[in-house]
C-alpha cells in the first residue's frame, strides 16, 4: 500500500474540482515496477490496440467531483479514497457533504458520517441531496452511486409540506424511501408541536405517504387519537385521487347526516372532478357532481350538480317532500384573437335554499336571484365594429319568477371623427357612433286578464310555473324588440377660459306590436288591444354644457403655521332640449276616457314593452352644478428644513351644489337642490359624507273639518312664503374611522391580495371560491395580521326623511370591528354594532385565535341573534392537511 498525502495548506488560487476517472473493478492494482519494465509494458499496449474493437462502456455516466478541505487519502490496495474536513461528492444530481467521506470504487458506494471530537462532540454531519429531495443525517448513511439506493441512520427529510424523520432510512432508486420507527410532522421546529408516530413508513415520491398503525403527539406526549394505517398525499396541485372523507352533522328537518363522502378523480392534468353524496336519518339523500377543467393558455372552468330528494313520511301533520336541484358552470377564456366566449350559470330549483342549509355561508340561504350569462363577442378587425351576443338567465328565490334574455344582440361602431383634419375645432372634434341592441325576453311574469290585458293600476302581474306545459303561453308573452342609438357630439374651447360639449341623442326603437287603448263602459275601465305589425318609434334630444375652473388662494403669515389656503371653484352650466313626442301628430300617445265623468288620460303605445317608448312631455332644462375643494398647505412639524417642510391637508375634498329649471314645464318648473360634502381628518384616517336633499317649494296647511290637517305641496317657492329657503326631505350623514398603530391592509386590500393569489396559483373565480373569500376578509379569525397589535373600525351611519305631512324617519346605527393582541401568539376579535332606533344591540360575534406556530386555533361565537352559534377549529397550517383538525360545531339550526 502506498497511501498519498495532500497538503492542506489552503491554495493561494481556489482549488480546482478534481474530476476523478475511475479505476478498473476488474483488474487488480498495478503494481510498482522498474522503469524498463513500465515502459515494455506501454509499448506492448500500443502495439496490441486495435481500432477496429469497442471500448467497453462504464455503468458511470457523467463526471464525478470530489473535494476535501483537509486532506484526500487513496488507498490502491482496497481500491478506495477517504476525504476528510467539509468534503463533498457531486455525481449527476446527486451530491453528499460531510467531514468524512469514503469512496469505495469497488462496490460503487459511499459512505459518510460526521467526525467526533475529544470532548465527545460530533461535528460535520452528513448532508445529503438527490435532485430536489434533501436529507438531513444525524448518524451515517451509505450509498450506491449506480443503483441510487441508500441506508440512513437516524434522517430527517422534507416531503412537500412535510417533514419525515426515522431511526433507519431505506431510499430505492426511484425516490421512494422505507422509514423503521419514523415520524411525519409539518411542524419545522426540531422539537415538533406533534407528529404522527408510527413503526413502519413508506414515501412514494410524488404520490403519497403510507403508514401503518399509527398515534397522534403533541409536544412528545401520545394520545389515544390514531388509525390502523394514513394516507398523506404527496402530490403537487392535487395530482392524486382518493376517498373524500364526510362530515358529520345534525339538522332540525332532516336529522342526523353523513356529508360529501365519495371519491376525488384526478383524471389529467386538465380535468379533475369528485363525486360525492349525502344520506339523511329522516329519509333524505343528495348527489353530487363537481369537476373543474383548466388548459393553460386557453381556458378554464367548473361545472357542479347538486340534486337534493327527501321524503319525510314521519311529520304527517306538516309532511316534507320535494325533489331540488342547483346547477354551476363557468367557462373562462384567455383573450386571444378576435372573438371571445364565456358563461357563468348559476341556475335551479326556487326551493332549493328554503329546504338545502348552508352551513358555512347562511346568505345562500336568503339569496334573492339566481343568474346566469353566456356571452361571446367579436371585434371584426380592420374595422371600427363590433358585435355580442349574450343568453341571460334571472331567477328570484323569494317570488319564484323566471326571466330569460333568448338572445341579447348588440352590434357597435366606435365613435369616429369624419372631420378630424379640419382646423376648426367644433369639426374638428365631431365625433358620431352607432349602437344596435336587440332583444328577446320570455317570462312568467304575466298580466292579470281581466276581459282584454288591462293596464289600470291594481291589476298588477302575477307569474305562472315555468315548465313545460307553459311554453306556449311564455312564448306568446315573450317581450321582444330592437333599439338604435346615434351619438352626435363636439368639445371645443369658448373663450379661452370655458369648456363646452354640445350633443344629439338620436334613438329609433323597432316593434312587432303596438297597443290601442278604449274606455270599456261596462266595466268603467279602460282596456287594451295588440296590434300585430313593425311599429317604429323614434326621438331624439339635445344638449349643451359649459365648465371652467376658479382658484383662489389665500396666504398667511410666513411663519404660520398655516401657509396657504386654496379655493378650488368648478361651475358647470348645461341646457338640454327634449320635444314633446306625446303631441298626437306623433302617434305615440292615445288620449283615452277613463272613467265615466269623462275624465282623460294619456297612455303610452308601448308601455311596458322592452326599451319602452317615447318620453313624455316636453324638457327645456337649465342645470347648473358648483363643485368645490378647498386644501390648505401647513408646515410639516417632522421637517422644517427639506422639500418636504410643507404638506397638503384637505379642509373640503369636494362640496356640491346641483339643480335644475324646466322652463317648459307649467309649474315646480325648478328641481330640488341636491347637496353632497366628502372630507377626511387625520391623514385619512376618518373620513365624512354628507348628502342631502331640499324641496324649494313651499307646503300648504288646511285644517280639515275633523279637525285634521291637510298638507299640499304648492307651486310658490318657500323662502317667499316664510319657510326657508325649502323643507330638508332627506338626508344621511356616513363617518368611518379606522384606528391603528401601523397602516395595515383594508378589507379591499385584503380581498383583492387574496384573489390575485388563488387566481396565480390556477384557482378558477366561481361562486363557491368568491363566498370563500368574502368569509375570510369578513371573519377576523381567517386573516389576521398579527405584526399590529390593535385594530379598531368604527362605522356610524344616520339617516333622516320628511314627508310632505311632516312625518319623519331617523335611523342610526354604529357598526365597530376589530382586533387587539393579548400577547405575541393571542388575539381577540370582534364584530358588533348597535340600532340607536330599536335601542339594541346588532348581529355581533366575538372570536378568539392563538397562533400555535403549526397549528392555528380559532374560536368564534355569536351569542345572540338568528345565527345564534359557537365553534372551535384548530387546523394544521400546511396546504396538504387541510382536513386533519379538531372541530366542534353547533349552530342555531341543530339540536
């Protein structure tokens, strides 16, 4: 043997990797030699090579890299090198550290442990790292670099979310590892908060983690919770399919409930879906199909079926039967080309939420429409036009009727500037565009019949079953029509100062149908008739409008705390002009007696057709509009000396002050003066609403001969009657505050972070996931920040109206949520307000949460109220074990 020794003397230049070729297995060592001898024995190769032979081809298959920091000893005659002091062995993916590494050229292994010292201490454990598999060695390992098979002693390596530790590691070359008396934990601490016990483990990389019997710890302390055997999936974006577990529960109607038990199906990585049913004690079951699709770059999409039957012959005096369904599809296209399709259905039974309970989400439970869109639309390209077509679908729960749009057709022309050369400005900017709109709606909203379909107040609509045998009758009804709108408009500058924008609205609708009105004397009624026919009616109207800007400024002393206080005046003035299309040369409008002292009254050809018809009357209007914002620019007491020295605060983000004057109506020709003012205090955090509306008309008292007083709007203004400039008829005041002492994120900022985070990670935005988020941003205990140790936001809404009799209406009502922390890992939160009207506490609920590093605890309670409940969940964090928590639930509508 004839050991070499390398210097470890560190090298003035970093040391070069050595690539090691390896020696022939199947021939000895060479022996030392004299020189003639070497050199015979080379010439003799030579001459005996021979060009035409293969070289034998080695089982390595790419470079192998070694190092040792301290020193590399070969030893030729076991055909073996040891490296010693932060060492490392890289081969493919594959690469091992430690302060003692031994190649055995041999046998194709590797073995490598740490190095004690004299004091006893261990030092330079072996790390290990095959592809993106890393492990942890707290003892030796030994490892074939040909079959990729290893044994570990005493390993701890991550699996995912997942942390599996074991006495001894058996590693196959397919990653697939075999753990004797191991763990699985996803807590990352060395000492976990729990783990999963068990003697026998097996990984199986990229599809799951299999146990045998095994025992629940928490912080080292077993517990009677367990199972015969486990199954953890290991499989990135839920690549696996399996058993989907129930839920159990208890409801006042249908009893006692296994939930959503069935079988998850990850058919590709395009399509996966899961079936899953329910069984009542009562007599009840439901199915469930659920799947969702995505192809990247192309589309994406869900689509669910929830059937619900129960039959309940046990309440005889008050029996259950119904069969209910509900049914979810959305189609999402990545925009690419010219057209464009997507749906979004959300359609059933009107009794599916009366009799099928939500449990996470009570508002499905008194959701008042369903609706559903199917859209596709198309840009023709080269060419200012467009066009769409939609099938919509609306359906109230509460009232049971049904609409469908069957089709909404829409083409469209951008607006064009056929003068845009022109150096006159009013031509210059002319611009035109045209809009078609058609459409076919079919209800079962329809009108009493009352002798022919009368239109007198009190015979309101009714609606009829929406099934099969109705189809004639909803076709018959079916409200359809076609609408053309041509805008016609101009900007230009007026005197340097004024900005003006005049306007044509041309409208032209097209019908099938039209109505004939008649006084019925018989019935003393007025009654109607549908004439069949293309009927047309069109009008039009103008406008014209004025706005400029006012500033005024106003300075104070140079050493004022206050520097400057700026006045910020917009005034808009505006003028429009609509013809009366009701004057009879039109034939819009029939005159019709309606009731026996011949009293008349205009009716409308086509009331309560789809766009309606013509507008009645005549408008020449004057609106005026006075915005105003008044800033003051103060000192800034942090820096007195940098730009920075002054800052802007708002004193009135905006003050407004809106009316108009009909000059062609024959009385209350001036419209209510509508007031809005919007401000904020410190630096936004309180923030101020108030609107407002005043009647400048005057009201008239008489005192009738019952001794009661009668109350008549008149057409005379109030301040020339004595009352002020006018009666307040209504108004609301909205103050917000949120109080904190850092700048956390607002439930807006939270919602939309949340939603570009589950749409990045491929998440499809459907009904379900949208409930999901609105129930994390609104319950504290989902998403805390526990970096700010106290949150409070109060809400504080007034409401006030007048009538005409002087009878008023005040509601107030305060909303406060918030968050304090007791410690670093407790937290209290909560959501009440208060009714000032019925002197009563609102829906409140109280949630406490207590970070436990790995896990997370929450418990919630509502003491009082209709969703009088309590819960308490405490959930692993990671991603992959969703389902392993501890829960107890009980909510108003169990037992």
């Amino acid at each position: 043997m004839f050991p070499q020794l390398a210097s470890a003397q560190r090298p003035a230049k970093p040391q070069r990797e050595r690539v090691l070729i390896a020696p022939d297995t199947l021939v000895p060592p060479a022996r030392t030699l004299p020189l003639s001898d070497t050199l015979a024995i080379r010439q003799d190769t030579l001459i005996n090579l021979d060009s035409a032979k293969m070289m034998p081809t080695s089982d390595i298959q790419t470079d192998i890299l070694y190092f040792a920091e301290d020193s590399i000893i070969t030893d030729f005659t076991e055909n073996k090198v040891y490296l010693y002091k932060k060492a490392w062995f890289e081969y493919g993916e594959m690469k091992l550290e430690a302060d003692r590494i031994v190649i055995d050229w041999k046998n194709s292994e590797l073995y490598a442990t740490g190095v004690t010292d004299s004091l006893g201490a261990v030092a330079g454990n072996p790390f290990f790292k095959d592809g993106e598999t890393v492990y942890e060695i707290r003892k030796e390992m030994k490892y074939n670099f040909k079959t990729q098979k290893a044994i570990i002693k005493d390993v701890v390596t991550e699996q995912q979310d997942g942390v599996l530790r074991g006495e001894t590691i058996k590693k196959t070359e397919d990653g697939s590892i075999y753990l004797d008396h191991g763990y699985y934990t996803t807590c990352k601490l060395t000492e976990p908060h729990w783990h999963i016990s068990s003697t026998k483990i097996k990984s199986i990389q990229g599809k799951q983690v299999v146990s045998g019997p095994f025992n629940l710890y928490f912080n080292g302390i077993p517990t009677p919770l367990g199972l015969p055997f486990g199954l953890i999936p290991d499989t990135p974006e839920e690549k696996a399919s399996g058993v989907v577990f129930p839920s159990y529960g208890k409801e006042q109607t249908r009893g006692i409930f296994l939930r959503d038990f069935g079988y998850y199906f990850a058919i590709n990585d395009y399509i996966h879906a899961r079936i899953t049913g329910d069984i009542y004690s009562k007599g009840g079951w439901g199915l469930k199909s659920q799947a969702v699709y995505n192809k990247r770059y192309r589309y994406s999409g869900g689509f669910n079926v929830d059937f619900q039957k129960f039959v309940s012959p046990e309440t005889e005096l008050n029996p259950v039967n119904y069969n209910t369904f509900r049914v979810q599809w959305n189609h999402t296209p990545v925009s690419r080309g010219t057209s464009r399709f997507s749906a979004s259905v959300n359609a059933g039974s009107t009794s599916y939420f009366n009799n099928v309970v939500s449990q996470n989400n009570f508002a499905n439970n008194i959701t008042a429409d369903l609706n559903s869109n199917i859209s596709y639309s198309k840009t023709f390209s080269g060419t200012p036009f467009s066009m769409s077509a939609n099938f919509r679908h609306s359906q109230s729960v509460q009232t049971g009727e049904v609409r469908l749009d069957l089709p909404t057709v829409a083409m469209n022309m951008n607006r064009q500037s056929p003068f845009k050369n022109v150096k006159f400005e009013p031509l210059k900017t002319l611009n035109i565009a045209w809009n078609f709109n058609m459409q076919n709606t079919v209800s079962n909203r329809v009108q009493q019949q009352l002798g022919v379909n009368n239109p007198e107040i009190g015979s309101g609509p009714t609606t009829i079953p929406f099934n099969v045998e109705n189809l004639d009758l909803l076709f018959k009804n079916a409200n359809n029509g076609a609408r053309n709108t041509i805008p016609l408009s101009s900007n230009f500058t007026l005197f340097n100062y004024f900005t003006g924008t005049a306007s044509i609205n041309y409208t032209e609708l097209w019908y099938l149908q039209r109505q004939n009105y008649y006084y019925n004397p018989a019935q003393e009624r007025v009654d109607r008739i549908v004439e069949d026919g293309f009927n047309r009616v069109s009008f039009y109207n103008t406008s014209f409008s004025m706005n400029t800007n006012f500033y005024g400024f106003y300075n104070f002393k140079p050493k004022s705390k206050i520097q400057t206080i700026r006045h910020h005046i917009a005034p808009t003035f505006g003028f429009n002009y609509t013809p009366d299309f009701s004057d009879p040369s039109f034939g819009y409008y029939q005159r019709v007696q309606e009731d026996a002292s011949g009293r008349t009254q205009l009716y409308s050809r086509h009331q309560g057709f789809i766009f309606g018809g013509a507008p009645l009357g005549e408008s020449r209007a004057l609106s005026i509009g006075i915005r105003n914002v008044l800033e003051a620019k103060v000192l800034n007491a942090k820096d007195s000396t940098s730009e920075d020295a002054t800052k802007k605060i708002p004193l009135l983000e905006s003050f407004n002050i809106n009316t108009a004057y009909n000059f062609a109506a024959d009385s209350f020709q001036l419209s209510p003066f509508q007031l809005s003012a919007r401000t904020s205090f410190f630096d936004r955090k309180l923030s101020v609403n108030l609107t407002s509306n005043i009647d400048p008309y005057a009201v008239q008292t008489t005192l009738l001969e019952n001794g009661k007083n009668s109350y008549q709007r008149i057409n005379e203004f109030a301040w020339s009657n004595g009352q002020g400039i006018g009666m307040i008829r209504n108004a609301s005041l909205n103050m917000n505050a949120s109080i904190n002492p850092r700048s956390g994120q607002t439930p807006g900022e939270v919602r939309d972070e949340i939603t570009q985070d589950f749409i990045q990670r491929g998440g499809v935005m459907n009904e379900f996931a949208q409930n999901e988020i609105n129930r994390i941003v609104s319950d504290p205990s989902q998403y805390i920040d526990w970096e700010i140790p106290w949150n409070l936001t109060i809400g504080y809404n007034l409401a006030y109206s007048r009538q005409i009799n002087n009878s008023k209406n005040i509601t107030q009502t305060m909303n406060l949520n918030g968050d304090l922390s007791l410690s670093e890992k407790w937290k209290i939160n909560f959501n009440t307000g208060f009714d000032f009207q019925a002197a009563e506490i609102t829906q409140t609920m109280i949630g406490i949460a207590r970070d436990l590093h790995c896990w997370q605890m929450n418990v919630n309670w509502v003491p009082f109220g209709k969703f009088t409940s309590y819960n308490i969940d405490i959930r692993v964090k990671s991603s992959i074990l969703q389902d392993l928590k501890v829960s107890r639930r009980r909510s108003f509508f169990d037992f």
